[in-house]
C-alpha cells in the first residue's frame, strides 16, 4: 500500500495534506521569483514622511542661514505639495562651520537631517585640521547638488577713512598691524580672502575669528574690527543703511546685481584677485539613493523659481544647481585649490 493513497471521489479530507503540499509549493515559488526582482518593484515608504531638519552651521543671520531661509519654502513645497511635512531650519553653528557639518555627518543616514555648508567647513577644513577634524567630507557626507555661488564683498566700518581697496591697502601699509578683519572662523573663505588680500597686497592685517558671521557685523559696524569679507546677503541691509562700506567683490568680475561695487581685481595690486565662496547641500553618507534623488530634485526645482533667482540675485547669490556626481568633482577641485592657498599662506589652526 503506498504511503499516500489516492483519494476517493468526493472524498474531500482525504485531499488535504495534497493541497496544502502544492499550497506550500506556490508559495515558495513565489517568493523565489520576489526575491529576483528588482527593489524598485516593491512598494518604499514615502519619503518624506516626517520633518527635514535643514542644518545651518553657523548662527543665524549670515549668508548660509539668510540662503537657507530662502530656499527653505520652495524647497518644501517641491519635496512635499501637499504641505503636510516641514522643513525646519536649524542653525548650529560654531568651530568655524564644524560643529554643524560634524552633526549631520554623524546622523542617521536616512534623508531627514540635511545640510547647507559653505566651501569653509567643507574644501579648506581637510587640509586646515587634518586628522583633528571631527568628520571626513569625502567620506561622511553624500553631495545632493550646488546651491549657489556667493562671491564675498570686502566691507569696512563707515569711520575708517578708506573709499576704494587701493586707498585701504596704503592705509594698511601706513599703519602695518593696525588694522583687523573679522571672520566666522579659522581657515573658512572670510578668512581665506582676508589672506589672500594680505599677501597680494603685501600687507598685515591682523585676523580676528568669530563663532559666525553675524556676531563679527555688529563689531565691524562699531568700528572694533576694521573691515570682514562676508556674503552680499548679510552685508547688503547695512551697506543700504551707510553702517558699512562696501570696496570691491571677490570674484573675477563685477556682480550683475551690484554693479556699482568694483571687483578687487580691478586694484593694479589684486590684480590676480579671485576667490568665490559657495553654499551646497549634502546628506549623511549612506543615504538611500531613492531619498538623495528626492532631495536634488526638489531643491533643483525650487532653484528654478523665478521668485526664489530674483531674490537670491538681491542678496548677491548666483543659483547654481547641478547633478550629484558633477558636484562632487566639483567639491573635489574646490578642495584642491584651497588647499593649495592654505599651504601657500601656512595657515595653521592657531593663527
């Protein structure tokens, strides 16, 4: 007699073990053939599903917390229309941008804490602090895209008696030590730029590192520190207010939006003039891809607005987004050269 006898007809219990047996035999068909398809063939949980933290890492009130807070809104709309997820903006600064960028690089790597940096605490930092720096940008961050272009303008107290850069280079070289530029921290662009107008101009300034750009304004305005380099977004309420003194940008050429504000460069002495900050935004490494492409699509699309380019233009700021994998060569070269400059001008932590 066989182990299983066939059943009768009609003999419906008896066809039990049977079906379950093919029962079973489908079903791990089926999850064999699962397991063979693509994951984008599965259902992924919306993405956002709760707020964004947007990680500002410096206080509020410069250039990189003005940039945030522009593109904050479109951005959000673009990520979630419906509006039922924020975008919160937090500002974190402190250790010139460091203690920001460190946050996010240490958080978890799932798209919701993000981070709008600077050229300072990303291109310069790695070859100012080495191994002493809490985060590895190459290795602890994932690019999302450019944000914007923000060529410095060179500013000094309204009571210093300097009208163009020439004039300030022949009173620094009157009064050798005497003068003070201010900056948010050791080695970001502020600081770069205060540099680079040092050696080319062959002058001594001497640095003055805040915590953020913000706090350095009010001392340039009283007359405590003689002159900072910061984006047109912080500076441009005060330059409109005769508080500051506007002498030249610290790009190539002038900006479209300020005209009437001459590039350093056209000083014979900075001739060779040309140094341009940038914000970007990035993601803890490891991010999923699904929620990176998310980010980059809505903060391109919000880049795209006409509303947000016209006053990101009024602020001095030039939209700049670009593909992932553009804007990490991009980052990759910018590191380069001011790396470079920090070697030339032997910039150390503690100058």
């Amino acid at each position: 007699m066989p182990f299983f006898a066939a059943p009768r007809s009609g003999d419906i219990s008896s066809s039990r073990p049977i079906r379950r047996r093919l029962f079973l035999a489908a079903a791990a068909g089926a999850a064999g053939l699962a397991a063979t398809l693509p994951s984008s063939s599965w259902a992924q949980p919306a993405f956002p599903e709760r707020p964004v933290r947007l990680v500002v890492p410096f206080a509020p009130g410069g250039g990189v917390d003005i940039v945030a807070r522009l593109l904050a809104e479109p951005m959000r709309a673009a990520l979630t229309p419906s509006g039922a997820v924020p975008l919160v903006i937090e500002n974190k600064g402190g250790a010139g941008g460091q203690l920001g960028a460190q946050t996010v690089a240490q958080a978890p790597a799932d798209g919701y804490t993000i981070l709008l940096a600077s050229a300072g605490e990303i291109a310069a930092a790695p070859a100012l602090y080495g191994r002493n720096l809490p985060y590895d940008p190459a290795k602890n961050l994932a690019p999302i895209t450019l944000v914007v272009r923000v060529p410095n303008l060179l500013v000094v107290s309204s009571s210093l008696p300097a009208r163009s850069a020439a004039d300030l280079i022949e009173l620094a070289k009157r009064q050798p030590g005497e003068l003070s530029y201010a900056s948010s921290g050791v080695g970001n662009l502020q600081h770069l730029n205060g540099e680079l107008f040092n050696r080319l101009a062959q002058v001594d300034t001497i640095h003055i590192p805040y915590r953020g750009t913000g706090s350095t304004l009010g001392d340039v305005v009283a007359g405590r520190v003689s002159m900072t380099f910061a984006g047109a977004p912080a500076l441009l309420p005060l330059i409109r207010d005769g508080k500051i003194r506007p002498l030249g940008v610290t790009s190539r050429e002038r900006l479209p939006s300020l005209p009437e504000i001459p590039a350093l460069s056209e000083t014979p002495a900075l001739a060779s003039y040309d140094l341009v900050n940038w914000y970007g935004l990035f993601a803890p490494a490891g991010t999923p891809a699904p929620a990176l492409e998310r980010l980059h699509a809505a903060a391109t699309q919000a880049l795209r607005d006409p509303e947000l380019i016209r006053k990101l233009a009024e602020q001095g700021a030039e939209p700049a987004p670009m593909p992932a994998d553009e804007f990490r060569a991009f980052v990759t070269a910018e590191t380069e050269k001011l790396s470079q400059l920090i070697r030339d001008a032997e910039i150390r932590p503690e100058n």
